[in-house]
C-alpha cells in the first residue's frame, strides 16, 4: 500500500472514529438532559402546587387559621372519648373520685391491655361497694361520660357488684416522612449537561424553579400553616374512624 492511500485511510478512520465518539457522547448528554428535565419538571408543579393552594386560602382572609381551629376543637373532643395513651392508673383515680360522689367505693381488681392495630385497650375488673342504686347511678353516669368505654355487669349480691370494664386509647399517628421533593426541590442544582441546546434548556427551568422557590421561601409561614393543618386533619378523620368502629354494636359485644 503506498503512502498516500495509507494517509487516506488513516484520515478516514479518524473522521469515522470523531463521528462516533461525538455521536457517544451526544446519546450521553441527551440522557442526561432528559433525567435532568424531568427531575427540574416534577420540582417546579410540586412547588407550584404547594404556592397555589396557599394562594387558594389567601383568598378567603381567615380560612386557614379559622380551619386550623376548628381541627384543633375536634381533636381535643376526641381525645376525651380516647385519649393518646391508656393511663390506667390515671383512669382508676379519676373512675374512684367519680363513684365516690354517688357513694360507691371502688375497691382493688385485675386489669389487662392489649394493642391492636389502631389502638389500645385496658380490660379492668372491679368490685364496686355501695347501694344498688346508687351504684346503677355509677354506670349511668359511665356510660354517657366523655371517655369512650365498655361495660358489662358480671354479679350483683350484698350491696356489692363485680363488672368488667374496657377503656381505650389511640396513640398519634407517626409523622409522614417528608417527600422527597420537599427536601430536594429548592436544593442546590448541579447540572451535568454541558452540550448546546440541551445546556440552555435546563438552564432556562432551572431560572423558572428558582423563582418560584424564592416565592415559597417567602411564603414559609404559610407552607408551615397549611401543612399543619393537614397533618391534624388527618390524625382527626383516623381517630373518628377508630371511634366509629369502637362503636358498633359487634365491636362493643368484642370489646365486653
């Protein structure tokens, strides 16, 4: 082969090697902007969304706060029909000074607990000493006190009456682990994407979520607020799930 077709082909493969490599790294760059797109595309609705149902609230002056407390007045009525923890101690001082003002003297029982998947419960069996009916008087008073709870009479003789009774408890929901956008989306962005057009592209999102990251940073308390309330919505409608299945007829006979 003389030189000069050597020189030829060395010059054609080189050409054919440069057309590849930068077809390489073309594909690389093109991946690359198309995670990188995405990643700066989901960031900006999720923020968008967070800022416009601030701006919803902001629209009607008071709403937020107005529906903050009335969560918070539910709640506290919930928690006296079941409150966080059992406090069975707690509960037989309270259940004592009670029946001591219809007369009725509590005297030493057994009490059990047990955990279901929801919530709590304490079985106790008491003897109670005192005047039928004042101690009739007692369980009246039991059965339309705030606590949530169950009874049932096991015997009655000579002035004093063995019953069961279970109270129970739903403990706070475990707080929700943060989304991954809330602990990303506002995060430093280091772009790996450094090819023509692709590089303006992310460039020009990355400006739009910057904006709108600024406007949530200043909109913090908001963000704040409206999380809050959705975090104790959501412990409020759990507890009244638990309540309503607690009263049925077939978990209360359950629950005797």
């Amino acid at each position: 082969m003389d030189p000069q077709t050597r020189r030829r082909l060395l010059i054609a493969f080189a050409l054919i090697a440069g057309v590849l490599v930068a077809g390489a790294f073309s594909a690389q760059q093109y991946v690359t902007y198309r995670s990188e797109s995405q990643t700066l595309a989901s960031s900006v609705r999720w923020i968008d969304h967070q800022l416009k149902r601030i701006q919803a609230v902001e629209r009607q002056p008071g709403r937020l706060d107005q529906a903050l407390k009335g969560v918070e007045v539910k709640l506290s009525q919930q928690r006296l029909q079941v409150p966080a923890t059992l406090d069975v101690e707690g509960f037989l001082d309270y259940f004592s000074a009670m029946a001591g003002r219809f007369d009725v003297e509590v005297k030493a029982g057994q009490s059990e607990s047990s955990s279901s998947a929801f919530y709590d419960q304490a079985t106790l069996r008491l003897k109670l000493a005192g005047d039928d009916e004042n101690v009739r008087a007692l369980l009246e008073k039991l059965r339309t006190g705030d606590r949530l709870m169950r009874y049932k009479v096991l015997q009655c003789a000579d002035k004093e009456c063995d019953i069961e009774l279970s109270i129970f408890s739903v403990p706070d929901l475990e707080e929700e682990p943060l989304n991954v956008f809330d602990i990303q989306a506002c995060a430093e962005f280091n772009s790996k994407v450094w090819l023509w057009p692709f590089k303006g592209r992310i460039q020009d999102r990355y400006e739009e979520l910057k904006i709108l990251c600024k406007e949530r940073q200043r909109q913090g308390r908001a963000v704040q607020s409206t999380e809050e309330l959705m975090e104790k919505l959501r412990l409020s409608q759990f507890i009244g799930e638990v309540i309503k299945h607690l009263a049925t007829p077939e978990t209360s006979q359950q629950a005797e």
